[in-house]
C-alpha cells in the first residue's frame, strides 16, 4: 500500500502514521492465516480502514471521531486475528479451536459493518449539508419563478430533451 499524504497537521499525521502501522500489522497476519475467506474479509477491512484514514486525511478536523477506533476497535482486530493465525499455527484440532477460529471470522462481519458504519459517520454531515444545498436551491428556484409551482427537481436522471419536455408540459 502506498503512503496516506501528509496533512502538516502533526496530531493527525501521527494518527494516520500508527493506524497504517496498525492496518500493516493486520496486514502481516493475513500473509500467514491460511483461509481464503477470512482474507477476503481482511483485504475489504484494509480497504474501509484506509478510506476512514483518507477521510481525516482531507478534512484533519474529522479526527477525534476516529479516536475510539482508533484506540481499540482497530488494535482488538490485530489481536483477534493474530489470535487466529497462532491457534491456526498451534496445530490444535479440538472442538474449542475450530469454535475460536469461527467466532473469529464470525466477528470479522461484524468488524467489517462497524468499518463501514465509521466510514459513513465521517461523511453524514457533508451528506446533510449538500442535502440542505439542493432544498435551499429548489426554494430559491421557485420563488424567483425559475420553476413552476408543481416542479421539483427530479430525483431520477433524466436526459435534457425529457427535462425540457416537463417545462413546456408545465407552462
């Protein structure tokens, strides 16, 4: 993986810095866990950790949402999944194994939507405010009589000829 840029915010760019060495290191166990569908769900978790990095990379004042993430989420990953390769590594086949290792890649799935839940919380207020944009935008259409009363914006794409069908249909 290539090196996350710099913000030239020192506190963000250490934080970027030990959760690249973090997702590393989660990276180092996959090479050595034998089992493709556990790799499959590490490789998306790097992927979704590296977007969230990416994220506070762009806007560093995102980052004390990533805190707990950071400081636990991301480290009891590493943990569950050096767990996993060293059960994986012990040779032990009893019953408790193979239902550790289980729970394991079970928990992967949890971690993975967790991930992804993170991901889309660093972004809910840039979703909010370009939502705010385009209401704000439709009302100011209107009152300038821009747009018929009845219009709004369709929300479904629609080419030009059928935009310009709906204006003439309206007036």
């Amino acid at each position: 993986m290539d090196e996350l840029p710099l913000t030239g915010n020192s506190a963000v760019d250490q934080l970027v810095a030990r959760g690249q060495a973090l997702l590393g290191d989660i990276r180092k166990e996959d090479d050595l866990i034998p089992d493709p569908a556990l790799s499959a769900k590490i490789v998306q978790l790097d992927s979704i950790a590296t977007r969230i990095f990416q994220a506070v990379i762009d806007q560093p004042e995102k980052a004390p949402q990533i805190r707990r993430f950071m400081d636990y989420y991301l480290p009891t990953t590493l943990k569950m999944l050096t767990g996993y390769r060293k059960l994986q590594q012990s040779g032990i086949s009893g019953s408790g194994a193979q239902n550790t290792k289980e729970r394991i890649t079970d928990a992967m799935e949890v971690v993975l939507g967790a991930f992804s839940k993170q991901l889309e919380t660093l972004y809910q207020n840039d979703m909010l405010d370009i939502t705010t944009d385009i209401d704000v935008l439709e009302t100011m259409l209107k009152q300038d009589s821009l747009l018929g009363s009845d219009f709004a914006i369709n929300h479904n794409t629609q080419g030009q000829d059928g935009a310009q069908a709906q204006q003439v249909k309206e007036a």
